[in-house]
C-alpha cells in the first residue's frame, strides 16, 4: 500500500479511526456514501465545496440542509462577527434573543411564542415534552419511518434503546387519514399529539408531499380530541415557505419544531407555539449551556430577514425545478427512467427498479467526479446561492452520471 499524504483526505480517515468510534457518527460518516466521496474538507462559499484533497463541487447537500444562503453569506457573517465581538455565551442572552424571538413571532402565524436550542433533537423533544405538560397525557402519534432526532425516543437505531423509552409511542402510515384515526383510537383518552413532519421526507424511499386532506384530517383529530398537531419543520422549514410548510396547505400546528436553515450554518433550533401551549413551554424545564448562545441568534436574525427580503422559498424553488428539468431531459435522452420526488427546493432523484441503489450510486460517483455533490438516498437542498450558471453545470456532472449508469448496465 502506498504511503498516504499527511492531511489527505484518506490519511484524516485512518487517523480519524484511531481515536473517534467508527471514523465518524451518524449521517455524517462518508463511509456510508457510494465511491469517491470525501469526509473532510477545506472550505467552502456560495454553493461551492472543497475537499482536502482539493477538489471542488457543487454543492447540493448545503451541509444537509443548514445552508440556505449560501456558505459564509456576507450579511450572516457579520452579523456573526459583529455580536462576538460583543459576546457569545455570557451569563445570560443578549439582546439579540429578543428580536429574533420577535421576528419569528412576526413570521410565522401559528406562534405567540418562541423557545431557542442548539439541534432539530432539542426541538422535537421540548415540542412532545409540552404537549405531554399541556395535555397531561402521555400517547404522541409518528409516522412510521419518519426521523424526529437522535435520542432514544425516536433514534432511528435501537442500539441502546429500551421498550420503556418508546413505550408511548403510536406509529401511523404519512397520508393516510384511516391508518391514524386507528392509531388515535389505539390512544384513547390518553393521546398527547399527533408529530408529523413536513412533508414525507424518510431515508431511502421517493418523498412524498403531505396532502391537504391528511394535513386537515391531523388539524381535526386534535381539535376534537384536545391534543396538540405538532409540525417538525427541522428539515423543510424556511424552504417551503417562510410561514411554515404547512401554510400552502392551509393548516397550522399548535407546536413547531425548527432547525436546519434557522441560521445558515450556525448551530441553532427553535420551537414556535399557540397561546394555549404558553404555560406548559414556561413550566418544561428545557435549557442547555450553550442555549442563549448569541452569535448563532445574531445570524439567525440577518438569516430571516435576507430570506424575507429577496423571497429565499422561491428562488430556491425556481433553481430546484431548473435542477429537476435539466434531470428529467437527460433520463429521457438517455432512455432511463427516474423518479423525482419531492419539492423542487429539496429533491430527489431514484431510479426506477434500483432495488439495490447501484444505480444510484453509480450516477453519483461519477457526477461527483464530474464537480456535482448529489446522494442517491437522502433528499438534496438547494440554496439561495445556486444560481442558473450552477445548475447547469451540475447537469453536465449529471449527463456524464447518466452515460455511466447506462454503461453499467448494458
């Protein structure tokens, strides 16, 4: 074996594994990708990644789903900057936790409050926490294979899981009205909330969007029964629409759960509520040391106001249904048939058939090689920083992925 370069991608990788379980956690481990993809990497700006070992891409996985301006956007920085050189983490919030809780007020119709953390875990679990302090019950209906965060209430391993830490947990099928009014009747008096994200975004299967009927049926059940609708807007929201992704649908939650996009790259989470659920989010004991951190709140604030300002939802949604166009043209062109699913501002493209994913990664390692960051088994994002010259140059990367999977298979 040849000797690796000192800070090579491969050499990080092989030292990375002496000192940290597994070489890396979670979705972040590159492992888990197709051939080629790297695991550290150098910099980054606009819609652009480098590796260590130099190369640059497109980027359509902006950090998995945090960027949504663009990496290191100007405005965001410095407010960044500007609220560090005052302060971060003091011994209580700055005023900057003010009027961004103002803003999110103003944003986002279904809230009159608004609580901050650092992930989408954070969020998800003060959201059922209060609805169970609310309600003073304990059922909280999921989807099945909906992913809600990483703690052992809805961790998608079982590695370390008890029975007891899901004990009250009732799974329903995404869209289907029948399938969760038996899960409700399965609650009984006892039914807390109904959590439910976005849209149908589970790993490894085509998205699927919630439809209007299922959202109102959700809406109604908890009118009726008193529970709380809680909407984990972690991944999709701020991309769909700035109101909440639910809103195009006509339906607001009673709790909301936010991450991801909230502050284009800095670590922050947020939980938006109704009145009604005021007093349960004041008596829930939820903190964190780091939770009144200032230089994430400070970016979050120039990140929602950039996204108001220039309407972020839709040009990320006009650059992703380029995206899906230029995809579709040359499937056809190349007599291969996929499946695009989900909104155009977080895609994704399958194959269909590719029961094994060899397609799929075949088209991504080479498109990679090509100068275009895909996965062929989350959903992608787009950001505000892609624009039409960026997109048609992943769709050469595209087109040579494409020619490969067409060769791979005869």
């Amino acid at each position: 074996m040849s000797e690796l370069l000192p800070g090579s991608d491969a050499a990080l990788r092989a030292r990375a594994r002496q000192v940290i379980p597994g070489g890396l956690w979670g979705h972040l481990n590159a492992a888990k990708l197709p051939d080629g993809y790297p695991q550290f990497f150098a910099e980054a700006d606009g819609c652009r990644l480098r590796d260590v070992d130099g190369r640059e891409t497109i980027d359509f996985m902006c950090s998995w789903g945090p960027i949504v301006l663009g990496h290191k956007h100007a405005a965001v920085e410095a407010a960044a900057r500007a609220q560090a050189e005052r302060g971060d983490t003091m011994n209580g919030p700055a005023p900057v936790l003010v009027e961004l809780a103002e803003l999110m007020v103003q944003m986002i119709p279904h809230a009159d409050w608004i609580l901050l953390g650092k992930n989408g875990t954070d969020a998800t679990t003060a959201c059922v926490t209060i609805a169970r302090a609310a309600t003073g019950r304990r059922k909280i209906l999921v989807a099945r294979g909906s992913y809600h965060g990483a703690v052992p209430w809805c961790s998608p391993s079982v590695a370390g899981v008890t029975a007891e830490d899901r004990a009250h947990l009732i799974q329903f099928d995404y869209n289907d009205t029948d399938s969760l009014d038996r899960a409700v009747a399965q609650a009984g008096a006892d039914l807390a909330g109904i959590l439910v994200t976005a849209f149908r975004h589970d790993f490894a299967r085509d998205q699927e969007m919630a439809s209007a009927d299922f959202a109102r049926h959700a809406r109604q059940v908890c009118d009726t029964t008193g529970a709380a609708l809680i909407l984990d807007d972690v991944r999709a929201g701020f991309r769909i629409d700035l109101g909440g992704s639910w809103e195009p649908l006509g339906v607001r939650p009673d709790l909301s759960a936010y991450s991801k996009a909230i502050a284009n790259g800095h670590p922050l989470a947020a939980m938006a509520g109704g009145e009604r659920f005021r007093e349960a989010a004041t008596q829930v004991y939820t903190t964190g040391s780091f939770w009144c951190g200032a230089v994430p709140m400070a970016a979050a604030l120039a990140t929602l106001q950039e996204l108001k300002r220039i309407d972020g939802p839709e040009r990320m949604r006009a650059m992703g249904q380029r995206l899906r166009d230029g995809l579709a043209l040359l499937a056809r062109r190349h007599n291969l048939a996929v499946n695009q699913t989900g909104p155009a501002q977080m895609p994704l493209m399958t194959f269909v058939g590719d029961v094994d994913w060899k397609m799929g990664d075949t088209f991504c390692s080479e498109a990679l090689r090509h100068g275009a960051y895909f996965h062929p088994r989350h959903n992608m994002f787009l950001s505000c920083a892609h624009g039409e010259a960026d997109i048609d140059a992943a769709l050469v990367a595209a087109e040579a992925g494409f020619a490969a999977v067409k060769r791979s298979i005869g």
